[in-house]
C-alpha cells in the first residue's frame, strides 16, 4: 500500500481532524481504574492482540479508564506497580512496530524498553483513527513516520509529570530532580521514588503545554539497533496468529468457492462427503460451499468429496489475453490527467529525438505465509471474530452488517499477522466466515487451502503503460508522456480519494518524478479486469510506477549512449537526497570501477516513495539458456532519522526479496474465467539458493522518518530488468521476466 491511500485520508470525512490538528498534539492526563496515570494523546492508531516479548496484553486485556478520563486516539498508562503500558496504535505482520514504537515511549519516558507493556487498540474510528490514511488501519508503510512526534511527546509528557509529582512531594523546584530509569531522584542523592509510587499523584496534575523532546544527540534508545522484542514467542511456537485460535466446542470449515470470477453455486451433490468420518454438515452459499467437520482433515477430505455444478456464466470465457487486449484498446483513450507542466505538443515538435514504449505489468496474488482464515462465534446477542487483520474496525462493521447487532456486540479479537503485503486490509475472509457461522451458531473456523488462497485472492491489479518522451540533441528528455491504464482499488476500497477521475496510487511515482522534466503530461485510465478483484499489494503504486519509469530512464540513457547512472545524476539535480543515495549505492557497488564478465549485468534504479529515498544496483548472471540469476543487491536508503537500525535492514532485505520473487516469477494468469496458478508449485518463491546477499547502507539523516516496509520492494524490479538488458542487449518491458529471455 502506498501514497495513494494515505490521499484517501485526507478526503476521508469520518476521521474529522486535520493533520495540522494531529501534529500539534492534543494530550491529557487521568487517574486509570485502579489509580495511575493515563496520558491520553493524538496520534495514529490500528489494532490489537497478542504479542509477548513485551508481555502484550490480549485483546481484551485493555484496563478501562475510569468514567471522565480524557480517552483520545492512543494512551500510555502508568500504574502503582510502576508498568508502562503502550496502548498499540498498529498492528504486527513481520515489520517490526511491536519494537520500535514501544523503543520511542521508553526513550522520552526514561525506562528501560523491556519494562514497556503492549495492550491493543479496539475497533473504534473515532478514537484510534490514522488522519492520514482515514481509517483504524496498517499500511502504507506508515507506522513510524505517524508515530514518530506524538508517541515521543507522550513519554515526554508523562516524564515531566512524574517530576513534577514527586517536587510537588519533596517541596522542592523540579529543576533538582531527574527522571531515569524508572525512578525519579533528587539532585541531593537521599531522595527517590519509582514511576508507580508517583504515578496517581502525577496523574492529578496539569499536563504540560510546553513538552521539549530530546535532542536526538541525547538518545539512549532511538537509533540503536534492537532486536525484535517479538522474536522470542515466534520461535518457542506461543506466539498466537489467527490459525492459531483454539475455542470450546470450534468446528472447522473447508471452503470450495466458485473457480470462475463472477460465477455462482448451482447445485452440490454432498451425499459422499457426509459420509467421511468427521464431517458434520454442509454449508452452502452463493458462490461456494463450506464442509464443516470435527477437524480440519475431515473438513478437507469432505470438501474434496463434494460433486459441484457451477453458473459460470460470462466470465467463463475471460482470459490474460483478453485483458491485456482491453487494456491495449483503451490506452489510445484520453485519460484523467494527473500531472501537467509546459507545453508538451510544442517539446515534442522541437525535439531531436523520440522514444516510445509500452509496459506490462500482471496480476499478482498476495501468498501470505499464513493462508486466509478467520474465526467467528455468531450468537443471537453478541458476535465474537478472530483474526489477523490490517482494519479492525471494518471486521467490526462487516460483523454487524453480517448479524445486525450493534458495534458494542460485536468483539474484534486481533492477531499477529503472518503476513499481510496488503491482503489483510479486505474483510472478504470475515464476510464469508460470518455467513456460515450464523447457520451453525457455535464458533467455527474458517480456513481457505492454499489454493483456495492464490486463486481467490484480491489480485495486484495489472497494468498497461504507454511512454513517450522527446530528446534534444544532448539525449536529455524535453518532452514526456505516460498514460497509465489499470484498475482503480482506491474506488472500491476508498472512493473520496479519487478526484477529478484519477486514482492517486495507480499514478503514484510517475506522477511526482525526482527527476528535472520541463515539459510532462501523466494521465490515466481506469479499466478493471471484468469481475477479477483488485486491491493492495505491497507497495502498489510505487511497485508499479517505478518499474516503468526507471526502466523508461535507463532506455533514454542507452539512447543517448550515456552510462545509467551519469544519465540519472544530471536529471537529479533538484532532488539532491535522490542524488546521495545514488551515489552511495553505486559506490558501495563500486559501479564502473570493475569490469563485468560476459553473461553478466549491472542496472540501477532510484525512487522516491513513501517519504524515503531508495537506490539499487542489482548484479545478475544470464545463462545461455536464458535463466536468469541475480547475484547481488546492494541497496542505499535514505528514510530519515531511524529508530531501530535492526529492523530497516530486515525490512528493506525482506521487500527487496520479495520483489526479486515478483520480478523473476510471479504473476496471475487467467484462463477459461479460472486462475491457472495453484499453488507455490506454480506460483513460485525465490528459493534459498536461489537468494543473493543483500547489502543496506542506511544513510544518516536528520529528516523525519520515512516509511520503510515497502520502499525495497518497490524499487527492486527495474534494477534487474536493467542489469539483464546490461548483460543481453534485451529489453525486458514486462513482468516477469520468467521465459521471456529463453524465447526471445
């Protein structure tokens, strides 16, 4: 997820401030049930349950505020035994918040980080809304970057309060006393008092309006790397995904859903199925059935024994082929037009040369590591739902709209996600586990097969690019065009987003270049692949956008018979952070300095996405039957200043293999309305051996944070379609690379 739905928050009418108002930080101070402090304060939110390197409390661990106590979007509390607990404004899928928002509280509150407790948000817009993403919800590598001041800001609060607290005690200025650890001591050495022991009287006092945070010089917390708090319970197997759920009297439910997009259930022959050991009943619905069984197994055999007759009706016919037709057709159209500078018609007429060309992008399944899943306990009063999810609050309204109670019956119990890339910002999953709970009325989990997962899935939609840009004598672009044709997922998922006919993630990168073009024109056109669901998918706009540009870049440096990276510093001379990674990534891969052997290449790429500032050099091998190895990455990241080293590294390694795996081999083929791809037999991973060694040189900034959770993904791709065409002399303008280089 990308820029893109961080503009939907701001058309986003329910979240109801406006990012000034969220910045300047509104903060209170109240005395918890059980007597504490409670800092209450502004800041992004999203959900719950269980993590426990920190010692989180469950979902429903949260302690109530007593009646009156200012309850806003986030809190910290401090009780009388002195534990601090965060209340968690994000989730946990692998990108590491559960470290680093806990490591900004305990460095401007002066604890060590291990004595910080995580609880978790419930489902609640009005108080736990992202103002920049417009919801209660994960994505758009946006967890730091929004957290960064205001959960700072609270540790700073309440540290001044306990100060004050324990002056206001010992008689004395608070100038003499001074906060570390978890304590407050006196200047004379013969005075403390913990953090609980001060908590309740601190939380009697005024909140400071003037909070002076650390100067980053001063930190004993940020900027150090950590390692994860959460690691411990992944490895000892305690840590509690949403699979994970285990309840009295749980049935299991296998789902066969209709394999034809936009197709319906007919009629099911369950006569064998019922007779498997196990398998309670059958559950049918309009486009599937579920097979409800005593176990998972007897689920899944009685699924397999089921004889299906399908509607298919029109989308039977539907093909990739087809799409990518329909895409072709509609790019001769005008589109939206989403960015316009000088005078376009005119640079092209007086330009030496033109360049064109077309790029293809597929459809791309998420392939969580934990497949699709969800738990539900649909009674007539109250609504219990189990899960991982990005938006817990539209778990909660699908709850409601599924059974017709009311939002404080119905409880949302959040999970670490194993894996989300985007997939788990849809209630698709709750929808239809809803449905069969209510038939069954005990609680019953539903899991969806691997296949099931890949070819159902709320596919990354495809793309189809159209480029033209004129060169003057120099080989320097005077002119530039890029018609952008795809689906929209703002429309569905956020529709106040899309102004004036343009989807600002679908046009994302191309639209803000850092690169000094005078005379450019970006527009878009917004087709949807007939009934086939689109929706996020790590890193979206910025994935799509920046294949095609960087690509594009490097043809008019081959154009101008310049060396790539040359070409991308002389047109970076107004993005000068772009320009610095540029050049540390190329000299940590010491580009141009050593020769490359035959059959091999070496392509750069450069971003600006997210609030962060990325540079690849990929290192690949071809072999002569066209295969293609990618031997090393070295990647230069400028995002700001950086709370956890540690977890930039993993985070930009992690998305930099995940888009090595979309570049090489991933996408979603359609055939008869049925996705081809099953399983990651056919919807391959990068393998081990196949994985290269990726370098991260993290640049020092004094900027404020960027996002980093999707950045490595989404500039990886062209790095190595330009190192292949580096070692081939073949321009690779689709993805993935898969067979093309040994048909060409």
């Amino acid at each position: 997820m990308s820029q893109g739905l961080i503009e939907a928050g701001r058309h986003a009418a329910r979240a109801g401030f406006s990012r000034r108002a969220f910045l300047k930080l509104g903060v209170s101070a109240g005395v918890a049930a059980g007597g504490g402090l409670l800092i209450g304060f502004s800041m992004p939110a999203a959900s719950q349950d269980q993590h426990k390197g920190t010692s989180v409390i469950g979902g429903d661990g949260i302690e109530t505020p007593q009646d009156g106590v200012f309850a806003p979007n986030a809190f910290v509390q401090i009780d009388k035994s002195g534990k601090v607990v965060l209340i968690v404004p994000k989730v946990e899928m692998g990108q590491g918040v559960y470290t680093a928002l806990p490591m900004l509280i305990a460095e401007e509150l002066d604890v060590p980080l291990d004595s910080v407790t995580l609880a978790h948000a419930p489902p609640n817009e009005k108080l736990f809304t992202d103002p920049l993403l417009g919801g209660q919800l994960t994505g758009g590598s946006t967890s730091v970057r929004y957290a960064w001041e205001p959960l700072r800001k609270a540790g700073a609060a309440a540290r001044l309060m306990l100060v004050a607290a324990a002056a206001q005690q010992w008689q004395c200025d608070p100038s003499s006393c001074r906060a570390q650890g978890g304590k407050v001591t006196h200047e004379s050495g013969d005075r403390s008092a913990s953090y609980g022991d001060l908590a309740e009287a601190a939380a009697k006092l005024p909140v400071p309006q003037d909070i002076r945070l650390k100067d980053p010089k001063d930190f004993k917390i940020v900027g150090t790397p950590v390692r994860r708090l959460d690691s411990p319970e992944k490895i000892d197997g305690s840590a509690m995904f949403g699979l994970d759920v285990r309840l009295p009297d749980m049935v299991y439910a296998a789902i066969v859903n209709c394999p034809v997009f936009g197709g319906t259930l007919a009629s099911v022959d369950d006569s064998v199925a019922k007779k498997i050991p196990g398998v309670r009943q059958v559950v049918k619905f309009d486009n599937g059935v579920a097979v409800i069984g005593d176990h998972t197994w007897a689920a899944k055999r009685g699924a397999s024994a089921l004889r299906i007759q399908w509607n298919e009706g029109a989308g039977a016919k539907l093909s990739t082929k087809q799409i990518v037709e329909d895409m072709a057709i509609a790019s001769q159209r005008t589109g939206a037009v989403a960015r316009k500078e000088g005078d376009v018609d005119n640079a092209f007429s007086n330009a030496k040369t033109r360049v064109d060309a077309v790029y293809i992008q597929p459809l791309l399944a998420h392939a969580t590591m934990e497949p699709i899943n969800c738990t539900v306990h649909v009674r007539a009063d109250a609504c219990d739902i189990w899960l991982g999810t990005q938006v817990p609050t539209r778990i909660r309204d699908a709850g409601m709209k599924a059974t017709g109670l009311p939002a404080d019956k119905i409880t949302v119990h959040n999970h670490l996600l194993g894996g989300g890339f985007g997939r788990r910002l849809e209630f698709d999953m709750a929808t239809q586990a809803l449905k069969i709970g209510k038939a069954l009325g005990v609680p019953v989990k539903v899991t969806w097969s691997r296949e099931e997962d890949i070819q159902h899935d709320m596919y990354r939609p495809c793309y189809y690019d159209k480029l033209s840009a004129g060169l003057d004598a120099n080989g320097k672009p005077v002119a530039w065009t890029h018609r952008i044709v795809g689906s929209s997922v703002l429309a569905r998922f956020a529709p106040p987003a899309v102004k004036n006919g343009v989807d600002p993630d679908a046009v994302e990168v191309a639209s803000d270049l850092p690169y000094d073009l005078p005379n450019q024109l970006i527009d878009y056109v917004r087709l949807e692949p007939h009934d086939v669901p689109t929706a996020f998918w790590r890193g979206v706009g910025p994935t799509r956008g920046t294949f095609v540009v960087e690509s594009f870049i490097d043809e008019l440096a081959i154009q101008a018979k310049a060396d790539p990276v040359q070409y991308r510093r002389d047109l970076l001379g107004k993005s000068p952070r772009a320009r610095n990674v540029l050049d540390v990534a190329t000299q940590a891969a010491n580009w141009g300095k050593q020769s490359v052997p035959q059959g091999q290449g070496r392509g750069v790429s450069v971003m600006h996405a997210f609030g962060s500032f990325f540079a690849i050099v990929a290192d690949v091998a071809v072999d002569k039957d066209g295969s293609v190895e990618v031997n090393r990455i070295v990647c230069a990241v400028d995002c700001g200043m950086v709370v956890n080293p540690n977890t930039v590294e993993a985070q930009v390694q992690g998305g930099i293999l995940f888009g090595i795996t979309a570049a090489l081999y991933s996408e979603i083929t359609i055939k008869d309305g049925r996705v081809e791809q099953s399983n990651f037999t056919d919807y391959r991973m990068l393998r081990i051996h196949e994985t290269p060694p990726v370098e991260v040189h993290i640049v020092k900034s004094t900027e404020a944070p960027g996002g980093i959770g999707e950045p490595g993904t989404a500039a990886l791709a062209p790095a190595i379609t330009n190192a292949i065409f580096a070692a081939t002399g073949k321009r690779l303008r689709q993805l993935p690379v898969g067979d093309q280089l040994r048909n060409a």
